[in-house]
C-alpha cells in the first residue's frame, strides 16, 4: 500500500540523517512525491555458514545441546607465556599445577556439568603474522587428558576474592615432565621450543549445557599456575605463573556443530536445503553455525511501475525474534550484513560508513527486534549503479560470541522480516 505524505522531505545522497537524504538530485523544476511502502517482497532462508577465522579471538568453552540448533561444542587451543625467568623446575618439587581461566560471560543453563578435558599440543602453533586459524580447525595434540576428565558446573555469577569468576581446572602430575624441561632461568623460546601449548575442550553433554566466555588475556587472572618447593627449603610452598600475552601468544577457537540434533524444520530448512520454509522462520547462529540469505527480488519491477526518478529517503530492515526461550538463550546484542557485489565477492554494506547511530543492527530488547538502515544499497539498486544479488545476515561478532537467534519469516504478516520504504519519485 502506498500513501502520499502532506509533507515534503528533502534528501542527501551521503550525510544522511534519513529526513535528509538526496537533497543534492533535486531542482526547483522537479516535482516531488513522497511516498511509503512496507511490501516489498523478500525471499530468505537459512543455511550452513562457512567457516570463520577465529585467531587472537577471545575464546569460549563449552558442550550444549540447544532444542532448535542442536549440538555445539567450543574450545580453544592456546600457547603460553613465561612471567620471568623460570626456577629450576628440573630439580624442584611441584605439588601441583592449575589452569585459572577468568570468566566473562556465559550462554545456555549453567547448571549442567560439564567435563572439561586439557591436552598438550603435538605441534607449535604460528605467530606469523597474517596467519589465520579457522573455527573448525584443531590443532594436533597428545592423546593424554592433562585434566583428567575434571568436571564442574560453571559459575560465571559467582564471583570469588579476585572480584571475578574463576574457572580452576587442576591438570595431573603428566604436566610435571613438561616443567622439568625447565631449568633456572630458561627464556620464553625455550618455553616455545619444549612446550607448544594446550589445547582445552569440554566433552559433548547429552542435554542442556552452556558456553561460557575466557577473559583470557587477564593475566592477573588468568594464567597456568605452579604450586612448587624448593628442594633445599621443602616447608615453603612457591607459586610461579605462565600466561598468556595479548599481540604476542597464538591462541584461537575451535568448534564443532551436530545439527542432525535440531528441530525437525531448523534440519528441513538449514541441512536439507527446503529454502520455502524461510518464509515460516528464519535463523543466525555465530562461532561458524548458521546464516540467512535475504534478497528483495522485484525491487526492478517496483523501479518500474513508480518510474525511473525514484529517490530513497530510507529504507530500514526490520526484523523481529519469535523464540520463546529468551531466558537461558538470549538473543545477540547485534547482528551483522554484508551485500554480493557484482562480481559474487562478499563486502560491507555502503550504509555503514553513516555509523552506528543511523546503520544501527543492535537488538532492541524492548520490541525483540534488529533494525537496519540500508537506504544507499537501496538507492543503489534501484538507480541501476549496482546488480541485486542479495545479503547475508548473520551475528556480529561470530568468531567469538555464542548467542543465536530465530526470527519470523516472510509469510508472517505480524512479525514477518520487511523493508520499510520512505522514497521520492520526481517528475521531469
């Protein structure tokens, strides 16, 4: 449905509070014809994404089972950093060693157990720089569990003396012989040269389950700490810490997705590739899971029945979740587009150099709903300046934060994703 406004809005084709785009393409001889439509068609299904770079990325740890996705299982592999010139671990008597991870976040029911396992890596990890790690790739590591299969159910709310929630993950007395290849005063190289890092995953659970965040760069809280004696003085007990340097240690996420283990529509659209039932719901799932393709099909033909001298003031893409489970799944804090150039490539929306406050895709907890601003990849379709070959959506941030979301789709009149349209057309 169309409506003429009694107003007249002016337009700027790059600075752009939305009232104000195009004012540059007008004349005084040009006549005016504000307009609006919310019926734009949009076809869009969810598939399988690729995977994602996860490098330097803050890590996640975890087993869950969610009852829409599935299964997701997420860990990390990681080297470490001496914090001074070492003892004489060769000689001295260790008493234990535990891995402290600060937490920083968590997603699921944390009062599942979880076993989390630890397991030293079988080959050195690269700090060449430009060297990327991708989220389904593990490095090769020993078959030994260091943590013995240490199960805990996370608390990421329960703070302890340092003001944070810490993870403490005891690894056996196999991780002696790696310190014993240190002798007093040994560098960080040779720290490289002995001991390439530790690679930590949690076991697959059968049900519930979370994913909890690693601040794992905090490193007066995070770190591999050593409980150890001096043979010449056993009564006391000494402490010496390795951690993990931000901009100088490798580290990066890992994970793994079952979805035979989803709901029978999430498998029908997203494994089996029936894209009809995008117009039921629709879905985004980060750490390499899940995306949606969006693509506005008859915008030539609306070109077409308006007239060629059509100006978009805005165009804002409206989506709204339908999940009932907002409690133990929450939705993301934003989420993320990128258009198909002409030549099939994937690049950044042009609306997104305006900022954040106009581009926005931030999720409104209030109406459980993401907006877009895409008025220039509009405009840009329309005038011709750039093929119509569709969007992804997906989770900002996916290499490294845990929430997935499920929306309406195109058929649902209420709640449904749709463009909503404020353009000009100008007569000659």
């Amino acid at each position: 449905m169309t409506f003429v406004f009694c107003a007249v809005l002016a337009f700027a084709s790059c600075s752009k509070s939305p009232e104000n785009i195009g004012v540059d393409f007008q004349s005084d001889e040009d006549y005016i014809d504000l307009k609006y439509t919310d019926t734009v068609a949009i076809e869009c299904y969810s598939t399988i994404a690729d995977s994602i770079s996860t490098t330097n990325v803050s890590p996640l740890l975890g087993s869950m089972v969610d009852p829409v996705f599935g299964l997701t299982n997420a860990g990390f592999c990681t080297q470490f950093h001496i914090s001074s010139t070492t003892p004489a671990f060769n000689t001295a008597i260790i008493d234990s060693v535990v891995l402290r991870l600060s937490l920083s976040g968590y997603y699921g029911d944390t009062m599942t157990m979880q076993t989390i396992n630890a397991y030293e890596l079988a080959d050195s990890l690269s700090s060449t720089e430009g060297y990327k790690y991708y989220s389904n790739t593990t490095a090769n590591h020993k078959t030994t569990d260091l943590a013995e299969a240490f199960q805990t159910a996370p608390r990421p709310k329960t703070k302890d003396t340092t003001g944070t929630a810490i993870l403490r993950i005891p690894l056996s007395h196999e991780f002696d012989t790696i310190l014993r290849k240190l002798n007093a005063n040994s560098t960080n190289d040779d720290l490289r040269a002995k001991f390439y890092g530790l690679y930590i995953t949690a076991t697959t659970v059968s049900s519930n389950g979370c994913i909890v965040g690693i601040n794992l760069t905090d490193n007066e809280k995070s770190m591999l700490r050593v409980y150890y004696r001096d043979p010449e003085n056993i009564n006391k007990t000494l402490t010496y810490d390795f951690y993990v340097v931000k901009g100088t240690d490798t580290y990066f996420n890992t994970f793994s997705h079952d979805y035979t283990l989803g709901s029978p529509d999430f498998q029908q659209q997203v494994i089996n590739g029936d894209t009809s039932l995008g117009r039921q719901e629709i879905y985004v799932q980060p750490m390499g899971g899940v995306k949606t393709f969006l693509k506005m099909p008859n915008i030539d033909k609306w070109k077409a029945d308006e007239g060629e001298h059509i100006v978009i003031n805005e165009a804002r893409l409206v989506m709204k979740g339908i999940a009932t489970d907002t409690a133990i799944y929450k939705a993301p804090s934003s989420l993320a587009l990128m258009m198909v150039d002409d030549d099939g490539s994937i690049v950044s929306m042009p609306d997104i150099s305006e900022g954040s406050s106009y581009y926005s895709g931030t999720y409104n907890s209030d109406n459980n709903t993401v907006m877009f601003r895409i008025s220039e990849y509009f405009q840009n379709i329309v005038s011709g300046k750039k093929q119509n070959k569709g969007i992804w959506l997906s989770v900002s941030g996916a290499s490294y934060v845990p929430n997935r979301w499920i929306m309406a789709g195109s058929d649902d009149e209420n709640n449904g994703i749709h463009l909503e349209v404020k353009y000009s057309t100008l007569g000659e």
